[in-house]
C-alpha cells in the first residue's frame, strides 16, 4: 500500500465534501467521483454527461451556457462521444474535473443551482458507449488467471508460458462488437470439437462463459513510431470502465493455437458506461505484487501503478428474474493484485511504436485472485464444469444458459476517503441465431 503522501491528491477528493443535491451513502457516484458517459433522454439527443448521485449533469448544455469557459474549450464538450475529451492534456481534464467539483459542492459556485433543467434523473437515460473505440486490445495480466486457464487448457504442460513473467501478454481484440452495459448478448455459433472426435462441428456454443475485467480509454496517446514511457503512462490514461469479455470455450479452445482468440471472444464484449477518471481514483492507487524476475527497463516502474477495487460478479438466470430473486454473487476479486499494471500493458502496446489514440480500450484480462470464489471467469469457478454452481432457485451451472443475466461491480474503498464505484456492467444472454445454409 502506498502512502498517502505519495498520492496526488486535491481538494476534490475531501471526504468531507458534499453535493448540494442528495446522494445516498451506498450511491457508486458521490462528488468525488465525477465520471463521464454518453447519454441521452426523450428530450436530449446524445451528449457528454457526468453523473452524481442518481443524477446526471448535461455537460453540453453546461458548456454552451459558458460556464466552462476558461476551463476547457466548449466544442470538447459538445461532441456526442468523449474522444475529444480524453484527448486533451491530463492537467486540463484536471481543471476541469475541480470546475465541475466547485459547481456541485455544498458552498462552491452557486451558478448551478439557478439551472436545475441541466440535470436529469440517470433513471430516465439511456447510456451509450462512452467513446468512439478505434482500436481494442485485451490482456492476460492475472497470474492466478493465466496459471488457471494454462492448466485447463494445456494439462500435460507448464502451466505458465516461459514468456508470460517478461511481457504483458495480449491480443488485438474487435471493436466494432464492444457494447454498452444492458445490451443483450446473443449466443455465439461457431467450430467445436470435443476431444475424441475426429472432426469438428459448427452450432451454438456450449460453453458460454464471462471474463471479469476492467479496461482503461487511452487519453491523448502517441504518434506512429513514438512510444509512452512507463513514467508517464498515467497521463495517456483517462479513466476506467468495468469489462466482460464473454467468451465461448468450445470454440476458443479449438481454434486458438497458434494465433491466439479469435470468434471465440469477437461476438460481444460488454462495458459499463460510466468512465472512472484516473484522477477520481487516486485515492486507491496502491503497489501490485512483486515482480520477478525483475521487468526489462521500459517496464520497470517506480511508483505504485495498480488500484484497489473490490470487484463482484453476479449471476441471475430468467426463472430468479422472473420471481424477483436477488442475483447470487458468484465471484468476489480485487484488482489490486494485477501482475502487470496499466501502466505496464501502456507501456508494453507502444513499446514498438504502434500509435495509441484516445478512445482506444485496453482490457486487463480475466482478473482471477488465488482462493476459492475468487476467480474471475466459470470455467476457474466451476473448475472446467466438473464443479457446477448452485444458484439460488436450485439450478445449477457450469457455463451459461439462455436467460442468464450477468451483472459486474466494482467499488473502491480505503480508510479515511469517501467509496466511490463503477455503476453495472450487465447482459443477459440470448439464445442462439444459427446462421442459414440456404
Ligand atoms: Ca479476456
């Protein structure tokens, strides 16, 4: 754990600071927080927003009224994704993030409190993918994961690849099927082949499973052929988003040597739609595990670089939903105990010279601790389904059924500052679409 006085903290993160709207204690989005999503309402077309408490603050309209002048140019707010805004230099989206603090702070500027038509109720908006998502890579940073998913995989070798303790390991995933919390995720078709068939089969996949994740947008990134260094990692990250990166094993597992996942993953992946801020989480940034051997130098980090977040996965299939049974939490992590940092996998993506541009999504892979129930994904949970979950109506699980709804959280905690959290990243699967062969 890092010292407090190692932290780059403000007045924005004063646990004593409150809105002069009401938020509950148990609310994700105290002023603290201050996060950014894309919104929109039967009146608004889709526009920047941040929320607080249960509501959500019109940036646009903010901005056009001139109330930000002087804090961040109005055309960065008036866009209808955030890319414009994380591309803007770190000390800027700081500015900003005091501004808006100042608004909506007991004894702040009073400005605010004369346009009450600037906020609406979050429940009456729908939320869409925070940014225009250029390109989209996922990682393999939990040790306990890739140790896990090495044995399941590969049962006759070294669980861990000689290479995973010297390099992040990730793949180039597919943008284009990222999508925000509540849409609903289709069964996947694709190649299976069980082990003493001689030949594969194609149909819906059945063994459907989830990734607990969290990703960061890149912030303003490099130009082709630089790099980020290590060092400087943080100011080219914007901020967070909690990550399910739905997976179909069956078909994973047939295809994926040698290249890596393919339609195993690119069916779907589901965000929350709230951006956390890199500065709204400082409080938690916290030392990962040691590393070793020790990482090459453009890796080496000199300040704590992981986050305290208490992660949790929750599981309700359609029978639970429909007699207004609770979701059973199946899976309970912290993303502190990453093996390799954000900074790291930042670092590691642009190392060759490849340009990073802000909306850019990179994902952290499978975040797995090393006890029971604490592993991130079902195939770790239910130990490759020989170990099924019992839900609370009965049934039980092993990969999941058509009518499953799963729900991800995250919240940060730490003695002497206020919680903030991530809102819902949730989708309930469908079932499948067989393609025609006519
Ligand atoms: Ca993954």
């Amino acid at each position: 754990m890092v010292s407090v006085s190692a932290l780059d903290l403000d007045e924005t993160h004063d646990p004593k600071r409150v809105a002069w709207l009401a938020v509950d204690e148990s609310s994700d989005f105290p002023i603290q927080n201050l996060p950014f999503a894309v919104f929109s309402t039967a009146e608004r077309s889709p526009r920047i927003g941040v929320a607080i408490g249960e509501s959500i603050l019109d940036l646009r309209a903010l901005a056009e009224m001139g109330h930000l002048d002087g804090v961040i140019d109005r055309s960065i707010l008036c866009g209808s994704t955030l890319n414009a805004l994380m591309a803007v230099p770190h000390m800027r989206r700081r500015a900003l993030r005091r501004r808006l603090s100042e608004l909506l702070r007991v004894g702040g500027d009073p400005a605010l409190r004369d346009l009450p038509n600037l906020l609406c109720d979050a429940r009456t908006a729908n939320l869409h993918l925070p940014a225009r998502i250029g390109d989209y890579v996922d990682f393999y940073s939990s040790l306990e994961h890739a140790t896990n998913l090495g044995r399941l995989f590969r049962p006759q070798g070294e669980p861990l690849l000689p290479n995973w303790r010297w390099i992040p390991i990730g793949y180039h995933g597919r943008s284009a099927t990222i999508v925000p919390s509540g849409t609903p995720i289709r069964r996947p078709c694709g190649q299976r082949k069980a082990p003493d068939a001689a030949a594969p089969t194609f149909g819906p996949s059945v063994r459907l499973d989830i990734e607990l994740e969290v990703g960061f947008f890149a912030g303003p990134g490099n130009a082709l052929g630089d790099s980020i260094p290590v060092e400087r990692a943080r100011e080219h990250i914007f901020g967070s988003v909690l990550v399910n990166d739905w997976s179909a094993r069956d078909i994973q597992a047939w295809e994926y040597q040698p290249l890596g996942p393919f339609l195993g993953k690119s069916f779907a992946t589901t965000i929350s739609p709230w951006v956390v801020t890199l500065e709204a989480l400082e409080p938690f940034r916290v030392d990962g595990p040691p590393q070793q051997p020790p990482p090459l130098s453009y890796l080496a980090q000199r300040e704590p670089e992981n986050y305290e977040v208490a992660l949790a996965v929750e599981l309700r299939d359609a029978r639970m939903r429909e007699r207004g049974i609770a979701s059973a939490t199946i899976s309970r992590t912290s993303f502190a105990a990453m093996y390799w940092s954000q900074a790291q996998q930042l670092a590691h993506a642009s190392s060759n010279g490849a340009a990073v541009a802000p909306g850019d999504l990179f994902a952290s892979g499978t975040v797995s601790g090393s006890v029971a129930g604490s592993q991130g994904s079902l195939i770790e949970l239910t130990e490759n389904g020989t170990r099924p979950l019992r839900l609370p109506d009965g049934e039980e699980r092993r990969f999941l059924e058509d009518g499953d709804e799963v729900t991800l959280r995250g919240r940060c905690e730490r003695a002497g500052y206020r919680s903030i959290g991530f809102g819902d990243a949730s989708g309930v699967v469908l079932p499948a679409n067989p393609p025609s062969s006519t």
